[in-house]
C-alpha cells in the first residue's frame, strides 16, 4: 500500500492558486507568495492545486509541499515530512508523516535550510515515484 498522498487535477499553473495568494492579508500573503513560487521552481514536473483550501504542489500526482496562512503565521509543509533532513531543526509538527515550517511577519527565518527543505522534498517524491511507491 502506497503511503504518497495523491491528488487529481493537478496543472502546470492554478490560476485558483494566484488568485488564493492574491486574497490573503498582506505580510502573510507576501510570506506565502513567496515560499509557493519556490516550490514551483523545483522543476518542470510541479504540478499544483488547491487542496483542503490551501495551494499544494506535486510531482505526477503526489503531494510533496504546501503553504497555508493563518491568522498570525504562514504554514510551509511537507507531506513526508518526517523523511527530511533538518539539520536546522526547523520542522513542528507530530503526525505520521507531515511536518511543517511556521513563518510569522518579522521573524527571522532561515531561509537557506527552509530552502534545503523545499529542495529535498520535491526530490523526495520524485525518488519516492521512481520507486513505484
């Protein structure tokens, strides 16, 4: 049994996904504008949608990252998560497989692990489909 999460529908761009990110306050939406495009530059293979009303990216039809904002932070998550390294320590989150980086306005963020995060999730995924998982 497959433990990726899959989603159908994903498309190389989500018009819906621009438009959720346009409609969030403005230092969250900045924060998650911002770590979303990175996750679409992780390749030609990204595929995204909205999922549980919040943008999430792809890989085929597996889900490998998300933003979401909430009332004072922005949620980037990974949906195997608990398989990533994190020298930086910069993952919550005790669920079976997802983990999470919480970002609030004016908080330093680190971004080069929060970027070394993005990077090995999407090749996460990818090895994980290569495998026939």
């Amino acid at each position: 049994m497959s433990t990726l999460l899959r989603f159908d529908g994903g498309t190389p761009r989500d018009a819906a996904i621009d438009r959720w990110l346009d409609s969030r306050p403005a230092e969250l939406g900045v924060i998650a504008r911002t770590w979303f495009a990175r996750i679409r530059q992780c390749g030609a293979d990204v595929r995204e949608l909205m999922h549980d009303g919040c943008p999430t990216a792809c890989v085929e039809d597996a889900a490998f990252a998300y933003v979401n904002v909430y009332r004072a932070h922005v949620n980037v998550g990974f949906f195997r998560g608990h398989a990533l390294p994190d020298p930086a320590g910069l993952l919550e989150g005790a669920g079976r497989f997802m983990r999470h980086v919480k970002l609030r306005p004016g908080v330093a963020v680190d971004a080069e692990a929060l970027e070394a995060l993005v990077v090995a999730a999407h090749a996460d995924i990818v090895a994980r489909l290569a495998r026939g998982e």
